[in-house]
C-alpha cells in the first residue's frame, strides 16, 4: 500500500493561552515533513467565542494549503451553557463551530491509501457524559453507540489495505501524568473502537502527547497541546504519524523554547494488522463460502 504520513495537532486553545509563535513555526516546519493529511483534533478555542474560533478557521485554511485538513471539535468549542442535556437540542451546542467550520461535526477525509473519519465525543453537559466526580461536568466526553456503527459503515466500504483511522477529541487511554480517562464508561468505547475495524485513532484532550497500542492492535495516537496549559509543565508536543502496509509509526515533535523551534523527539513504532484477503469460491453449493489466496 501507499505509505500515508498525517500531521496531527489538538488542542490549539485560540484564546489567551494560545501560543502563536509555537504555532507560526509548525506552518513553517510542516511542508518539510510533506504529510498527506493534516488532523486539528478539537479545542481548537478555549471559550468558544467567535474571536477565536476565526483565529482557528484562518489556521485551518493556512494547513489546507500544505495538506488535505480535517477537524473536529472539543469540549471548549461547545457552548453547553447554551443547552445543558439538550433541553434545546443539539444545534445551539455547535452553533458558533459550525458557523465556522460547516454543518458536518464528523467529516470524513479521503487521500490515497487512507480513510479520515471524524467522531463526535464533545456533547457538553449531557447524561451520556456524567460521572460522580464533578470536575468532570463539561469536560468529560463520551462516544455513542451510534458514532461506533457510523464508523464500522464507513471502513466496511473502504478499499482494502486502506489505513482507517478515527479522528476523535478526548484522549482513548489515560493520561501518563494524569491518569485520568478522556471518555465516560471508557472500556466499553475501546471495545467499540476496535470492533469498527480501525487502525489508528487520533485524539488529544489530555495535554500530553503519547502513543500506544490497545489490545495490541489499535494504535492510539495522542497529541498534546500548542497552549500554554501542558500537562506537568512539559513541552508542548505534536505529532507526525506514517503508516504503511505493516507498521503504523509515531514520531513526536517537542518544542525547544531557547531555539523556537520544534524538534524530532521520542518515536514508537506498532505493528499493523491487516485483515486476511479473501476471495469467492467460484461455483460450490455454499455461496458464503471463502477461501485465502495462496502466498506468492
């Protein structure tokens, strides 16, 4: 297959914390990388007001220059004040995201060799988001049922040997420092998100990058924060992901404050799994019947 390189970045937070020259030199450095894709996995304001979410709309369009972009958004693009369980409904939840970013919360980007999907998993203050801690109001996420089958529908039609890879906010596996869950009810998502068929999911949330491999096949890929708020005062990271017929590679970059600039950091490597090839037996009295191609 063909080798797919995806620049991923999250939580961007325009807003004071936002930190520009961090950023000015990722849109410098990227087209040196030359990825396929561009990811802006969510946050990209930290009060979702219109100032910054312009701000992040002039990013995105700067991104689409070098590479295909796609986003999503996070809990601080939704207004939850505006409808707290969806007393009003869903819409005025995005009104202001999707004045910017379109009507489409889950985009689905295509490039060759490769299959973006997008995932909502920001819902504001809603009953499938709660826990009994109350720091979690508004912060948490959680991922529906209904988001997990969209996603399987979507790679059952991909090409075969394609990469499938779930763009999606909250951070799948718990942070190294934290130790806090991005997901509400959060084994049942990772059964969920491996059952889809994917390889690869993209997230952030957490504000510390990490890369690590569920149930040693889905590859979790998470890219920590352009803002000032790193978790544990670390540098702020991003993320250059490749993939290929047999392994999908996380490479990150970290931010060197004394030279202004991003350098190669830490990388880890996984095996990918591809399903079986199979083929129709021509003939037979059983039409379901399978069987392997042999090896070359």
């Amino acid at each position: 297959m063909t080798t797919v390189r995806i620049l991923h970045l999250s939580d961007v937070h325009f807003g004071v914390d936002a930190q520009l020259d961090q950023l000015e030199q990722i849109e410098l450095f990227a087209p040196k990388l030359e990825p396929d894709a561009v990811v802006l996995s969510g946050d990209l304001t930290q009060r979702a007001r219109h100032g910054e979410f312009q701000a992040a709309h002039a990013l995105m369009r700067r991104m689409s220059q070098i590479a295909p972009t796609l986003t999503v958004p996070g809990n601080h693009d939704v207004q939850w004040w505006a409808s707290p369980f969806g007393i009003r409904g869903t819409r005025p939840l995005f009104r202001k995201y999707r004045q910017w970013f379109g009507d489409e919360l889950t985009p689905t980007l295509e490039v060759e060799g490769a299959v973006i999907a997008g995932a909502l998993s920001a819902h504001g203050v809603s009953r499938g988001s709660l826990t009994w801690n109350l720091r979690d109001i508004a912060v948490k996420g959680h991922l529906p049922v209904s988001e997990t089958d969209r996603l399987k529908a979507i790679f059952d039609r991909a090409k075969p040997g394609a990469a499938r890879v779930v763009v999606m906010h909250h951070n799948v596996l718990p942070g190294a420092i934290s130790r806090r869950m991005g997901l509400a009810d959060p084994e049942d998502a990772q059964r969920r998100l491996s059952a889809t068929g994917a390889d690869l999911v993209l997230c952030g949330h957490d504000h510390q990058e990490g890369a690590e491999q569920l149930d040693g096949r889905l590859t979790i890929s998470t890219s920590s924060t352009q803002s000032s708020r790193t978790r544990g005062r670390r540098a702020s990271v991003f993320n250059m992901v490749e993939i290929d017929a047999d392994s999908i590679q996380v490479q990150h970059f970290s931010w060197d404050r004394p030279t202004c600039r991003f350098n190669p950091a830490d990388t880890a490597s996984f095996p990918r799994h591809l399903p079986e090839p199979v083929v129709s037996v021509a003939g037979g009295d059983d039409p379901d019947a399978r069987v392997t191609p042999p090896e070359d």
